[in-house]
C-alpha cells in the first residue's frame, strides 16, 4: 500500500537569510521567493545546526507560507 502522503510531498532549494528564535528561518528559495521554515523533527534529533548562509532543502507546506528543513547541503 502506498502511501500517499509520501508521494505529494514539493521540495525545494533556497537559502538561510536569517535566523528566528524557537528554531525558526527567513529562507529566500531559488525562485527568488521567501517564505518561513522550521526544522524537521531528524534536524532536532541529531542536532545538526543551521546558520545564516546555509543551503537548504526545504519540504513546502501545501497550503503555502511554511515550510520544514530536511537536509543541509
């Protein structure tokens, strides 16, 4: 059974332009817009750290505004 949740997920690229309190960031994506993102639940766990400048792949929220970092690059 597939699960269809997995399948609907939009990433994108962007890059860190500012850091919030509670782990939030101002990421500016490649297509030049900008939008709020949080960490994912594995960032947290494996506290790795994310700073301005930093590269990151982003899961976009379907119904927009939000997003969550999954990755590092």
């Amino acid at each position: 059974m597939s699960n269809l949740k997995d399948d609907k997920l939009l990433t994108a690229r962007g890059v860190v332009i500012e850091a919030l309190p509670s782990t939030l960031f101002r990421v500016e994506l490649e297509s030049g817009e900008g939008l709020l993102a949080y960490l994912g639940g594995k960032m947290r766990m494996h506290r790795i750290k994310v700073l301005v400048g930093d590269k990151v792949e982003i899961v976009l929220d379907p119904y927009g505004g939000k997003g969550r970092i999954i990755k590092r690059l």
